[in-house]
C-alpha cells in the first residue's frame, strides 16, 4: 500500500490550482529573481539563456539544462513528501495563505525552526533535475498546463485556422478522482466538502464523507441559457421549475455554529474558496439576527445547533434597494478585518475604526462618486445546504427552499430570500405549436426583470438535488442571448499576447490575443478644428468574441499597419495620429496602432473597474472589427457618448420605462400581465 497521505500530495502537485490553502505570493519575475538567488547567480543570467521560448518553467529547465548539462537520468534527491514540507513553509511566508500554513501553526508543529523564502527555495532547486525543477516552478506559479499541454505550432494563422478542437484532452480533477478510484466515492467526498485533502483522506480511510460546517461545500456548475427554449431544454425530465433572480454581488456560503457558552462562530466562504469571513466582517451581525442568534427580546433561535446556506452579498441604498455592483468593492474595503480590509473592528462594540485614511479611488464627475454614505452591505438568501447536523444536499430543492424559508428572518433592506417564479413545464398553450405556454412566460419574467436593471434569472428544477449533474442550475442572462447584451461601438489602440488566453486558445505567445479599448474624449474638439489631434482614454481589454478565424483576420490586419513596439517601463508617444491616457492599473500593451480601429462589442451592462473613473463594459466582447475604409473610428462612441448609455443602462437617469419597452418589443409581450 502507498504511505499514508500519497493521494493528498500528488493531487496537490498535479492540481495546484485547487491548492487553495497554499498561497505563495509569487509571480513569473518574482519567482525567477527568487530562484536566482537562491541559486547564488544573477536575474540577468537568467533572463540571457539562449533560445527561451515558453512559460518560466520552461525558462529554468532551459537555464539548468545549458548551465549544468546533467546526466538525463539523474532525477533529484527529494521525494514527494518533502517537496510537499517545503512548500508547506513557502506558503507560510504568504499573508494570503489559510491560517493553518501561517508561521505560528507550522513552528507549533515542528521541532525545527522554519526556513527564509531564500532557503526553502534553495532547499528545492538545488536538489533538481531540470526538468523537476520546471514542474515545480509551475506548481509555486499554479499553473501546470503549459508543461502538460505544449504548444507544438509556433504560426500563429496555423494554430488559428488549422486548429483541431480534439488534439487535445485536458485532464480534470474529477476525471483523475475517478481513475484514482473507479468507485466514484473520492468525487462524492469532493464534492461534499470541495477540498481535494478531504477528498483523498476519505478515500484512504474508505469512509465517504459528507457536509461537515466549517469545511466548504462544492458550489453547483451552473449551464449557460443561450435562449428561453435552449435554457428549458435542460429540464426535460422535470414537470416544474423555478425562475429566480440572479443578483448582482458576490457569492457567501455562510456557516454557523452554536457554541455553548460562547458567540455562535461564523465561516463566509467566497466563490474562489477562500475563507472570507473577516472580508464579510460587516454582515456577521446580520447573519446573526435573521436565525435569531443575536439574544433579541422573543425571539426563538431558527437553529439548534449548526447550517449551511447559500447567499448573495450586495451593495444596497440607505433605503434597501440594490445599488451598481462595482460599489461592492469599496464597501468591502471599508467594513473588512484583515489584509483586504481598510479597517479594524473592535471585538468589544463591534464597531469600526479608521486604520488609514484611503483615497476615493472611483471619483469622477458628481455622477460617479463612490462615497459609501447610505450605502450599506445586505444578504440575499437563496439556499441551505446544512441544519443541525442533518445534510440537506439530497433533498429536493422545493423542500430546501421550505426550510430556508422557516430558518430565515427576513430584514428589508438587509436579509431578504431570492424572488422566484413558478413555471409548469407541461402545460397546455391554445396558440402557436411551436411556442409551449412555458416558454412564453419564461420570457415574460425575463424580460420584466432585465426592464428593471436585474442581472437575470437562475431556473432550477422543483425536484433537483445540490449540485446535481442531471438536473443543472442554468443561468439566463441577456448578455448570453445573441442580439441582447449591451452594445458599444469603440476603437482599439493595443494589443498584446497574454499568456493565460494563448494558452486557452492553444496558440504561440506570438500571438495577439487582447485587445486594448479606448473612447474619444474631445470629439467635439475635432469637428471644431480639423487640424486637432483627438486624444483617447484607454482603459479596458477586451479578448473574447471573436472566431478563431476572425482572430486570426485582426492579427493580419494589425500586423500589416505597421504598429509600434512598446517598450514596458515607458508608453508610445510618438509616431502615432492621436494622443492618448491609459488607465494606470492596465498592464502594458506590446504594441500601439499608429491609427485607430473601429470595432464593435458587447456585454452584461456597465461597471467600474477600481481606481478608474468611467464606465465600462463588464465582460467585454469583440463582435466585430472594421478595415477604415468600411467604418472609420470617427463614426464611433465618444467618451460622453458612453457614459450617457451606461448611466441609462444602470439606471441612474429616468430610463427604466425605455428598458420596458424595448423588453416588450423584443419579446412581444404587450398583450401579457404585468
């Protein structure tokens, strides 16, 4: 039999990015500059190895290899479990790393003292092979996939036009559980309790394991609508579904557990599966109070002793209506214990104090200022997974719903539960053969909650367990539906290749795979004066949208204008038919185009990204590109322009009864009720 804990450490190697724990606070150059130290030689060594194509594993494979030239079967003298140790004390050296790989907990556990950064990565590299040694820098970077999935076809038209969607099988966690154990009990476990050491010691110890408060649950896999009739199509199985809001924050799995004699202990776990709980510090006090935790006059605790249940954290108004999602951030920062947080809370009155007095990072016109005055953070409920010790994760979702709806004591402004909508699924229609009565009132409730600025709707079978592959959560949103999302027509200015979509694209870093946007901001300028430069605020990317073959076009067609190279530490100035402002938290483009390009995209609505102070679109797509002699970039949006259609699309002028219409026009449903 392998040692005990085998199957915890190769799914940590072979899937670092489910490592979650393990936080390592380094990057590409980081990491290379740390690794040259260690190896007692300099950065730029590193930085001149001849012939270095590929990732940074790549880069020290390439250097070891010419420097040292070992034996090719010399492999190193550390094993797996040791690795595993020194890992253990680097991410300790990582405030964002989980408490039980913090300084304090691994020197309580240890008889030795705990290595520097510099000598637990000489303790690793020095006792390498070259190419174990670029297995674990993409294991410090969590990314394996560029050593596992080499990119063979170095032309970027080739690996675009000529590429075949069945080359390549990446290998999943699941599909690696289920080879690992054919039994399938190693998932189920994971899924329970969506971390892979809990999964592997389950499957070690032979006991599947189930929920347990404190460790977090799997989040479903939602499936994308890409229609009212595509996103029934999902639920062919089930008489009946629910349609219910999908709301704009950010996602809470909240646990609490009831401690005699002591305050209940709350844990908030983020989408990303980390432990948010000093992040979401501001809606302890709300949790408490709707499952009557809090010791108010007549109020009976909704628990006994320990739940699990599903939230949506969202900014809200001094009046309880919700708010644009990107003030989410700054109210985060703002009510946060810990390294995301600008403030401390004092344990005795639960209130706050300033730690440091932070700049508003979003102002711009009186229009977007982000002060946080009135605005607060609330709870959206929409499922339980865990109550008193009893898993809930196979009862249907009608039942689950019931029980959230006896735990949960509704606050208006505060804590609320989703609104849904019930929809028969085999009811007759005395109309159209080919428009069932499901559909058409799916698309009324759709179209009536985009009329009102919402995200859109989650549909959910009545009789669906959590997380149940056969019977899918499928997500509706406009963005999804071809013709829905928000449209804008801007101009592109950069492009650069970035790494991590070549690799989803599976094409040479040749290739330019992001796009750099950017609207006029002295249009009127211009037409005054002709001889006027116009001046272009760039501040998003955009490296979705496009077909392989239409990505492919636009390379072309940027590669022949004769753009100009960039150099990193300092921006294009020169050469160029325009003057322009880039937003200070874009990475550098590789590349300006000496004359703008018009292109059209389209997203979910409009947000800000922090520290910027316009409008953008969120999610961004390229749906169109345009050669200057079929739409020239003077014909596209100004800045202004923008701004007026965000400001109407998120609500902040009279525009919701124009969003009414046009939802009624598009789905003809002025003759239904409201």
């Amino acid at each position: 039999p392998l040692p005990s804990g085998t199957t915890s450490v190769i799914f940590r190697l072979l899937f670092p990015e489910e490592d979650h724990k393990r936080k390592f606070g380094l990057r590409d150059k980081s990491l290379i500059r740390d690794i040259a130290d260690g190896l007692g030689i300099s950065e730029d060594t590193f930085d001149k190895c001849d012939g270095f194509v590929g990732c940074p594993g790549d880069q020290v494979h390439d250097f070891l290899h010419q420097r040292y030239s070992p034996d090719k079967s010399y492999c190193g003298n550390l094993d797996i479990f040791e690795v595993n140790k020194l890992l253990d004390q680097l991410a300790s050296t990582s405030p964002w790393s989980h408490s039980d790989y913090s300084k304090q907990t691994l020197s309580r556990n240890s008889t030795k003292s705990l290595l520097t950064r510099k000598d637990i990565l000489k303790s690793l590299y020095r006792q390498m092979a070259p190419y174990e040694a670029a297995v674990l820098t993409q294991i410090i970077l969590k990314d394996l996939r560029e050593l596992l999935y080499p990119q063979i076809e170095k032309d970027p038209t080739a690996a675009l036009k000529d590429y075949n969607i069945k080359a390549v099988k990446i290998l999943t966690k699941e599909s690696a559980m289920f080879a690992w154990d054919p039994s399938n009990g190693m998932n189920r476990s994971y899924r329970a309790r969506w971390d892979v050491d809990a999964a592997a010691n389950a499957f070690e110890s032979g006991k599947e394991v189930g929920p347990k408060i404190g460790v977090q649950i799997a989040v479903p896999k939602s499936q994308k609508g890409r229609s009212c009739k595509h996103a029934l199509s999902f639920f062919s199985s089930s008489s009946r579904v629910w349609a219910e809001t999908k709301y704009d924050g950010e996602r809470a799995q909240i646990h609490v557990q009831v401690i005699p004699g002591q305050k209940p202990r709350i844990t908030i776990f983020s989408k990303s599966k980390r432990d948010s709980t000093g992040d979401r510090k501001a809606v302890h006090a709300i949790i408490l109070d709707c499952l009557g935790l809090s010791g108010q006059s007549g109020v009976e605790p909704r628990i006994k002793n320990s739940v699990a249940l599903d939230a949506e954290m969202v900014p809200l108004t001094l009046i309880g209506s919700f708010t644009e999602f990107w003030r989410i951030r700054r109210l985060i920062r703002e009510t946060a214990v810990g390294i995301r947080g600008s403030r401390k809370w004092s344990r005795e009155n639960n209130t706050q104090t300033q730690e440091q007095n932070q700049p508003d990072d979003c102002v711009s016109e009186s229009s977007l200022l982000s002060n946080t005055e009135g605005q607060h953070l609330g709870l959206v409920f929409f499922d339980v997974m865990h109550r008193d010790n009893d898993s809930l994760v196979q009862t249907p979702y009608y039942r689950r719903r019931e029980i959230l709806e006896q735990l949960i004591i509704k606050q208006p402004g505060k804590a609320m539960l989703a609104d849904r909508w019930l929809i028969n699924l085999h009811e007759p229609f005395h109309g159209s053969p080919s428009d069932c009565a499901a559909r058409r009132v799916l698309h009324a409730i759709f179209a009536r909650r985009i009329a009102i600025g919402e995200e859109g709707l989650v549909l959910k079978a009545v009789d669906s367990e959590y997380n149940e592959y056969r019977k899918p959560w499928v997500k509706l949103k406009k963005d999804y539906i071809e013709g829905l999302g928000d449209t804008v027509d801007l101009v592109v200015l950069g492009a650069a290749c970035v790494p991590d979509r070549a690799l989803e694209l599976r094409v040479p870093l040749t290739t330019l795979t992001t796009f750099y946007i950017g609207a006029q901001t002295n249009k009127e300028e211009t037409l005054n004066n002709p001889k006027a430069l116009p001046h272009f605020y760039i501040y998003f990317t955009a490296a979705y949208g496009l077909s392989r073959t239409e990505l492919e076009g636009l390379n072309f067609l940027i590669r022949n204008d004769d753009p100009v190279r960039c150099n990193t530490k300092r921006l294009v100035r020169f050469g160029l038919k325009y003057t322009y402002t880039m937003y200070d938290k874009l990475a550098r483009p590789e590349l300006m185009l000496r004359e703008p390009l018009a292109v059209e995209l389209y997203g979910d609505r409009f947000t800000v990204s922090e520290g910027s102070k316009q409008y953008e679109l969120r999610w961004p797509r390229i749906t169109k590109y345009f050669r200057r002699h079929e739409r020239s970039w003077s014909e596209c949006m100004s800045l202004q322009d923008l701004r007026t259609q965000a400001r109407e699309a998120v609500g902040r002028v009279a525009a919701k009864e124009v969003a009414r219409k046009e939802a009624e026009i598009t789905f003809n449903l002025t003759a239904l009720p409201a």
